[in-house]
C-alpha cells in the first residue's frame, strides 16, 4: 500500500520505479552465455560434417546469443588409427568448417583421440600432443584464462598409463601443481568453471549391461586421481562447476556443492544415433555473477 501510493505521488515519474526494475533485472541477467561442445569426432564420414554445420547453426541461432564456444575434446575422429594423411585430411575438415560455419569464439580441450599415442612413431612431431596444439593455436595442453567474473581453468585429462601403452585420466606432478597454483591465485569472489575432457566425477559409468556383483571402471573412463582434485576443490568454494564429455552419455553429479557435468555428445553414437538415451547434444549454460548457473541438454 505504501508503495502504490508512493508510485502515485510522483505522478508522471515512472521512470524512477522503472529504473529500478532494470537495475534488478541486470542483477540476475547471465554475465556469459556458453556452448559446451563435446566428442565431435568429425570426419568426412557418417554426414557428420552436414550435422556437424547444423549443430553449428543452432548454436548460433540462440537468443540471448552464445558468447563463448567450449570445445571439450575428441575433435576430429580418431588420430590414434590413422595414417598422417588421414590424420591431416581430419584436421583441415574441422578447421575448415570452423573457419566457415561459425563466428563464436571458441577455446579448446584436448581429448584421447585428439592425441596420437603410436609407439613406433616416437620421436616424430606427431606423436604426442605437439601436432594437436599446432593444430589448434595452443601453446600448452592446460590453460586458463577469466572473462565476466568467471575463470576457466582448461585440464588435460589424457596420460600415458604407467606402462606406457595407453592413456589414463589424470593431470600429473607438475599439471595438479599448476592447477593448485591457479586456484590459490584466484580471488575466492572469482567464479570457478574447470573443463576437462575425461570427467573428474561421473555417475555414466555405472550405467553397464550384465552387472554381476561388481561394476568394472577402466582408468582411461574417469580420472584416476578424482580425490585428490575433489580434495583441491574442497578448500576453494568458489570453484562451481566441472563440464566434462568422453563417455557420450550426459549425466549431473553434485559431490561437496561443486556440479560436475557430463555432457553427452556432439556427435551421439560416434554418428548412429543416440548412445544409450543420450542423443546427440550440446550443453547450453547461463553462468551468473553470484557464482550459479542454468544449463540445459539440446539435442540439435
Ligand atoms: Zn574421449
């Protein structure tokens, strides 16, 4: 009552009231609008690259538009069991189609099958992460950088098992001291968002056929050193929300206030469809200043 009678005596200045109505309608608009874009996989193969264009286009048909692209890993199809022709033909499809089909920015994460583990190439520039990088602009395999309030803090999930054979999730000595000291060096009234692309924490993995009396969890499905990291999280709280992809299922776990998304793919069944329930997809995030956000799966 008060306030209606307020409203009246100032007569034809409605524009105070209004003014106050777009001050708190600023206060809860999203400071950043991100597409997480996971497990593309592309090659010449499947119609992927026409679906891949399509996705693209969706994204960019947003309203409010996207700001940011995060691209989460497994780029092109697979270098692993390619020759380096194909492996180049992969590259120049994806950037080529980036180059022509989309003008949102977008960071990179590298995924398992953006790496060529080939023993009997080591020593070549191919092996390892070093062609990737150059494919991609990056100087190193993990980055971080802050834009709106937020930082993102980009992982490398992918390391050679310690046989040397294969990879496994994890950062490693001289990775989780550099996380420790980002982390340290952030403002607790900084937002944290970390992408990885093998998830830190995922429930995905128990979704198995012909359970028995055990589930069976590969180290190359999930990080091998989740508690420790989660330990790392624990002592800053303003680390909000870990997107991961790699399993091409899309699930939410919440563990210690921190949201760790799996977020399905891009690319569904490697092309065929949906993988299990999950169709093809991408994540679609509101990230705001007090720290939370809104998120969706779309299914393009
Ligand atoms: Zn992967």
């Amino acid at each position: 009552m008060e306030r209606r009678s307020a409203l009246k005596n100032i007569g034809g200045l409605l524009l105070a009231p209004s003014l106050t109505f777009g001050e708190a309608a600023k206060q809860v608009a999203p400071v950043l609008r991100i597409a997480h874009l996971t497990d593309v996989h592309l090659k010449n193969e499947f119609e992927a690259p026409a679906k891949f264009i399509k996705c693209l286009h969706h994204v960019q048909q947003q309203t409010p538009k996207v700001d940011l692209i995060l691209n989460g890993g497994d780029i092109v199809f697979d270098m692993n069991k390619e020759n380096i022709s194909t492996i180049n033909d992969q590259w120049k499809l994806f950037n080529n189609t980036m180059k022509s089909e989309c003008s949102v920015p977008a960071k990179y994460c590298l995924g398992n099958h953006d790496i060529w583990w080939n023993e009997n190439n080591k020593g070549q520039a191919v092996y390892g992460k070093q062609y990737t990088l150059d494919q991609l602009g990056l100087s190193k395999p993990y980055h971080s950088w802050t834009q709106n309030g937020w930082k993102f803090i980009v992982l490398d999930s992918v390391h050679l098992d310690i046989d040397d054979t294969w990879y496994i999730g994890k950062l490693g000595e001289e990775q989780f001291a550099w996380l420790e000291n980002e982390l340290k060096t952030t403002d607790s009234g900084t937002n944290v968002l970390i992408l990885s692309h093998i998830p830190i924490l995922t429930a995905t993995l128990m979704v198995e056929d012909n359970v028995v009396n055990k589930w069976q969890m590969l180290g190359g499905e999930m990080h091998t050193d989740t508690s420790r990291i989660i330990n790392l999280f624990y002592q800053h709280p303003n680390v909000k929300l870990c997107l991961s992809g790699h399993i091409h299922l899309r699930d939410k776990v919440l563990y210690n206030n921190v949201n760790y998304i799996c977020n399905g793919a891009v690319s569904g069944a490697w092309w065929r469809g949906n993988n299990r329930q999950t169709a093809p997809g991408y994540g679609l995030i509101d990230l705001y200043a007090d720290g939370s956000f809104k998120e969706d799966y779309i299914n393009y």
